[in-house]
C-alpha cells in the first residue's frame, strides 16, 4: 500500500500541547498573590482548577456550541479564584497573559517540520482532523510555524461540521476533503479515546502516538501501530507513503 494523504490531529500529536499549556499556566501563576493564606497552596489549588477545568470543559461541551477558548478559559481562572477573594478583572489578566505565553514558546516536536517538507516535496497531501475551536486551532499551526503544509480545504475542526472524534462521520469528512479513499490514507493521533476507533472504523491506517506508554485498548489492540515518539511515528509514515 503507497499512503497518498496523512491526516494529524494537531494538541498532543503535533506538538507538546499539555506541556506548553502548563508551561504557561505556571508563568501566569508565579506573580499571582492571593489576598491572604499561603501563596503556593493557592497557585496549587487554581493550577488543579485549570486542569480540571480545561477537561471537564472539552467532555461536556457539544461541536458547534463552544464558547470561545479566551471565555472557557477566564471562567476557569474566575471559577479557582472565588474562594481565594480575587476580582473577576484577574481572571481576566491571568487569561490574557496566559494565552500570550503559550502563543508565544510552542513549537512542534522535533520530527514535524522535516517530515512535512518531505511530505510536501513528495505531493503527499496533508490535512488537519482536530476537535479544537477552528480560529484557535487555527492560530495555533501559524504559530508553530507549519499553517503552510495545509490547505484550507483540508483543515477539518469539529465546531465547522457539528460532530466530533471519535465519531467517525468527522474523519469521512477529512477523507473526501482529500478526494482519495480511506485506504489511501494515514491518520496519525495520539488520544486512545478519541483518535484511534472512528479513524479505523472509516478504514485509515493509524499510527497512534503513545507518549506514556499506555496499554492499548482492547477493541484497537493489533490494529494500530504504536509510536512511542514522533520520530517514530515519522519513520512508519514514510514508510508508508514508499518514500
């Protein structure tokens, strides 16, 4: 089989997207002064919050009925700030400062952009499959420096098309985007709840990013190839594509 496409998700599969986050959450967090009580028990409890927050937000929340990421996330910071007696006008700078760090230090893994030259210089296709609010996610790959190896058509967010990973009707989309046939295709991803069953059950080889080492879940086990890293997962992609 010669891939003729590679689909990605993008946080966590393209770059460090929990670490990044976290990175800037504790840059918000070391100026932050609670009003009374110990200031590291207080950085602690609202960094659980956030955590907390950011994946309670993303089970609950529907395709298409999002709130934006700058309002989830100063509801976060206002939700870990009430017991702590800040003003709502310091979730709203933790917010601001928050995004401007993550914005401004992520970078993709080590194995992105030579893999994406080769792909392009190939005329292998690529696309993004991302559950991600479609301006943010948007800003992120100009961000990371990659937004030129995909074309608009390819790009497919759920909050577009009203349905989500794992859902398998998202990845159908992807794949008549490329114009091609699943079995054509890669989709590489790194979430074993959400990457891995819809993009199997359309027919895409899968390469799932397994940074922790995690077991496979059983319905998946022998059916995707695992990647420890995205070196790896690279490797198998030209593989793959018969470069």
């Amino acid at each position: 089989m010669k891939a003729e496409y590679v689909l990605f998700d993008l946080d966590g599969t393209l770059y460090d997207y929990a670490g990044f986050s976290d990175l800037a959450l504790w840059d918000v967090l070391r100026t932050f002064t609670p009003v009374s009580g110990d200031p590291e028990k207080a950085r602690a409890q609202i960094a659980s919050a956030f955590w907390k927050g950011i994946f309670g937000h993303a089970a609950s929340t529907r395709p298409g009925t999002c709130l934006s990421a700058h309002m989830m996330l100063e509801s976060i910071f206002a939700g870990a700030l009430l017991d702590l007696g800040a003003s709502s006008s310091v979730a709203q700078e933790m917010t601001r400062r928050w995004f401007r760090s993550f914005f401004s230090s992520i970078k993709p893994y080590s194995g992105v952009l030579p893999l994406l030259q080769t792909l392009k210089s190939a005329g292998i296709s690529c696309g993004i499959v991302s559950n991600g609010p479609e301006e943010l996610q948007i800003q992120k790959l100009e961000a990371l420096g990659i937004a030129q190896y995909f074309s608009p058509g390819t790009l497919v967010f759920s909050e577009r098309y009203g349905t989500a990973k794992p859902d398998p009707a998202i990845f159908f989309e992807a794949v008549r985007a490329q114009g091609s046939l699943p079995e054509k295709g890669i989709y590489v991803g790194d979430s074993p709840v959400t990457d891995l069953y819809g993009a199997l059950e359309v027919g895409l080889h899968v390469i799932w990013l397994n940074h922790y080492g995690l077991a496979a879940p059983a319905a998946v086990r022998g059916r995707v190839y695992e990647a420890a890293s995205f070196d790896e997962a690279a490797r198998r992609i030209i593989l793959l594509c018969e470069l």
